[in-house]
C-alpha cells in the first residue's frame, strides 16, 4: 500500500470499523498531509541507538482503556483479551494536546491487537498510574492475556470505559481523529470528563527502561 493508500486508511478508519463518534472532527489549519514513511525517507539510524537516546527522555505512564464491544460476537477477542470483555493496553506516549477545545492524544503501534477493539468502541479512559503501580502496568503491557483479571476498576462517567481503582487520576474521551505517524497511529481525543484524587499518588515514572518515582 502507498502512501496515499496508508494515510486514506488511516483518515477512514474510524468510519470503516463502525465507531460512534459524538463531535465533529477538529481540522488542522493549514491541515497536515497524512502519510506514513516510506523505505526511501528512513534516516540512516540504528534503532537500537535510537531507543537509547529517546530512553533518556522519562516520561509518565498510563493504562488506555475502552468499555465491553455492545455486541461481543463481533469482536474477534485478539491478542487473548476477552471478545466480551473490555480492552486495555499501557502506554507512555500520553500527552496534552489542547486546552480549547479539550483534546488529548496518544500513540499506538499500527500491529496492535488491543487498538482496533479501542477503535471500534469511539471512546476510552486514559488511566493515569501512580508510582506503586507498577506491577499493573506490565499486566497491561502483555499481549495474549486477560489483562482485567483480578484488577478492580469502575466505568467512566461518559463513555464507560474502566476506570482503574488506584490510579491518581484518570481522562473520559470521545476519539477524535487518527493519523499516520511511521509505524504508529497517533489517535486525538475529545476529553469529555476527567478528575483526580484529592491526595493524588506520585506519579509512576519510565526512564532507560526501567521504572522510577519522582523525589520532591
């Protein structure tokens, strides 16, 4: 597929899988050409060596989650999640993106098991994890298993999605658009509701492949 290909792919996404989208899509101006990178525009980089630098730059972690499919059969239940039950994956990519309108965004490998079934639902909760919660995190960052057994959670007030127990503070969203970005999709989405624990936990931290906590 060429790259007109991939980014139309990209763009109609939402459309072809059927997600229930609440708002009208926010355009960029000017709007940016969508693509992914082709053979002939990879820089000549180790990427062993690019994992090495980029580690340097820690970064707080969450948990994307996205409610139970309304009609499980439909769902194909990859990568050993429950077809009937929610989806959920870790991830580091987190980040605000606008503060009007309200939008956030986040990153997701293209080869994803967990992403079709977050975009088919239109929404998720970004679970933002505290320093202790570490353990869950690599629960969620494990491909072929039930990543919700034994983990205490509740739904988001707008879209359902889980909201884990513990976490220091959490992100109720509506997706907005996904674009191209090499081999990852970068998904924008609407925040609908958010909040946090009064005496919210440190934060849990990554950095050069390990976790961490942040000192006062």
């Amino acid at each position: 597929m060429g790259h007109a290909g991939m980014a139309a792919t990209a763009v109609r996404y939402l459309r072809s899988v059927g997600a229930r989208t609440t708002t009208a899509p926010v355009e960029a101006l000017p709007r940016p050409q969508l693509r992914a990178v082709g053979d002939d525009e990879r820089a000549p980089l180790d990427r062993g060596e690019f994992r090495r630098v980029l580690g340097n730059f820690a970064t707080g972690v969450t948990v994307i989650t996205a409610p139970a499919p309304v009609s499980p059969a439909a769902d194909t239940g990859a990568g050993g999640e429950d077809p009937g039950g929610p989806a959920g994956f870790a991830c580091q990519s987190f980040a605000s993106l606008s503060l009007d309108p309200p939008l956030v965004s986040f990153s997701v490998a293209r080869t994803s098991t967990t992403w079709p079934r977050i975009a088919r639902a239109g929404v998720f909760c970004v679970n933002i994890l505290g320093a202790d919660q570490g353990e869950l995190c690599r629960a969620f960052a494990v491909s072929g298993a039930d990543k919700f057994a034994g983990v205490e959670y509740d739904a988001a007030p707008v879209s359902g999605s889980p909201r884990l127990a513990g976490a220091p503070a959490w992100v109720d969203c509506t997706i907005q658009a996904v674009h191209t970005g090499g081999d990852h999709l970068i998904v924008v989405g609407r925040v609908d509701a958010l909040g946090a624990t009064e005496d919210a936990a440190d934060p849990l931290l990554f950095h050069r492949g390990t976790f961490g906590r942040f000192t006062r």
